[in-house]
C-alpha cells in the first residue's frame, strides 16, 4: 500500500497552484517536497490530507481515494502545519491530553498518550510550560507530537524547521530520524540541508509542477551537479524556462 497522486490539480481563481503533479510514495518512505514559496507545496499537502478538495485529479491514500472517501483518508493521516496549532494558553501537557481527547481518549487514556509522547519528543520536563513560552523549535516538536497523537501512518510536516536556530534544527533532526521508517513521512523545506540528512527521495516542485524526483544519488547524476544547491539552482532554472 501507498500514496498515488494522479494529476493531482489545484486552481484557486482560475490561477494554478497544483498543476497536474503525478506521483507515488511507497509506505514507510521519508519523502521531501522542495520548493521555493509559492511552488505550491502546502496545497499539495493540504489536497493530500483532505483539508481542501482537488480541482481535478485524485490521490489513492493506503487504498482510499481522497476524492471518494476522505473520511478513511484523514483517519490514516496527521498534519504538523505550516502555521502549528499549538494552543497558547494551555500547557504542552494540556495541549496533547486535549488532543487526545478529541480522538476520544477518555482522561486516563489521554494523560498517558501524553506521557508516552512527551517522554519520545524530550518534552518531559516542560510539560507544565503553556504554549506561549515555548521556544520555535519546542513548539515544533509539541505540533509534531500532536500529530502522533491519533497514531497516524502517514505524517505531514509542512516546513517544520524554519525559523529555527541551527541547535533546534538538529534536535529536531534527530526526532525525524528517530520516526523514520516507523510511518510515512511527508516533510515540505526549502532547506537543502535538511533533505540531504533526512530524506530518502526528493521531489522538486516549482510553479505547481513536479519538475524533477529521485534520490539525492540520481538527481546528482541527472543533473551532473556534485552538490544539492547546484542540483536545485540547475532544476529550477531548467523549469523556469520550460
Ligand atoms: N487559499 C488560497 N487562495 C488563493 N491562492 C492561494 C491559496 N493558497 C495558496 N494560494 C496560491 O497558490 C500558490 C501555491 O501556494 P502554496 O501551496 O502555499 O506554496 P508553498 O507552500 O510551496 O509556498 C501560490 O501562488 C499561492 O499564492
Ligand atoms: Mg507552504
């Protein structure tokens, strides 16, 4: 089982934001969506978690068709969005117990998923700190751990580290790899660094359009570029003309 996206597109007012973009993940991958602002990354994952419906085109998700049945859909997956949904006045503790029991955890239930992922996301020892005085790269791993909460097998993280200090961003690296391989991964960056270290494929979009994909190893030697900043620079200047 997988992810099939089939000329997934998305028009808002006539403009394009998600062009036609075809494309499988296999279950279990680590997969980076690269693009500069604006190439239509976060539609995509807002298509792909059922949060907006596709103009055109289709995504068979683990089976189910977003189109058909996005219910069976949103119930296989999570989202740590662009903008994290991290409550401010409640305490990172609250935060996920409340999430939990909006997936129908009684207290009990709630408070040791709680423990359990506060415990996996080293937010043990804020978990009475509210929301507002988390650092970005703490709130991060709070909107991530929320996400876990519903025990999703495909997780979305839409540009997780920006904004972060270069320590958070390797902390936060590090619980990437940590759930590698345990679910399906789905991270939108435009840090090339980031893909290198974390992702098993890369796909480039640029202007709603997927311009190219592979491995690190393959785009390196479609492109005959040694290093990732020159493969994107050469991809989409490439797309820029096409
Ligand atoms: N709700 C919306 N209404 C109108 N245009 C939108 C909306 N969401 C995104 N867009 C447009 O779609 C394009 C892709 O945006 P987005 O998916 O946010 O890109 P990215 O996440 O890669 O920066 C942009 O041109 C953006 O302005
Ligand atoms: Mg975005």
């Amino acid at each position: 089982m997988e992810i099939a996206i089939k000329e997934l597109t998305k028009t808002f007012k006539g403009r394009i934001a998600v062009d036609h973009l075809s494309l499988t993940i296999g279950q279990g991958e680590f997969f980076a969506l690269l693009g500069e602002n604006g190439a239509g990354k976060t539609t995509t994952i807002k298509l792909l978690s059922c949060l907006m419906k596709p103009t055109s085109g289709d995504a068979i998700m683990l089976g189910d068709s977003i189109v058909e049945n996005p219910q069976a859909v949103k119930k296989k997956l999570n989202i740590s969005p662009q903008e994290t949904a991290v409550a401010r006045n409640l305490t990172v503790k609250e935060n996920l117990e409340f999430i939990a029991k909006i997936y129908g955890s009684d207290k009990r239930e709630a408070e040791q998923k709680a423990m359990g992922l506060m415990d996996k996301f080293g937010l043990m020892d804020r978990a009475k700190s509210k929301g507002r005085t988390l650092s970005g790269g703490l709130e991060r791993r709070l909107s991530i751990a929320m996400a876990m909460i519903s025990e999703p097998e495909i997780i979305f993280l839409d540009e997780p580290t920006v904004g972060l200090d270069v320590r958070a961003r390797l902390d936060l690296w590090q619980i990437l790899l940590d759930l590698k391989g345990q679910i399906t991964i789905i991270l939108t960056t435009h840090y090339l660094e980031e893909v290198e270290a974390l992702a098993d494929r890369i796909g480039i979009m640029h202007k709603g359009r997927l311009h190219a994909l592979g491995t690190l190893e393959e785009l390196k030697e479609q492109t005959g570029q040694a290093k990732l900043q020159d493969i994107f620079l050469q991809l989409t200047a490439e797309a820029e003309i096409q």
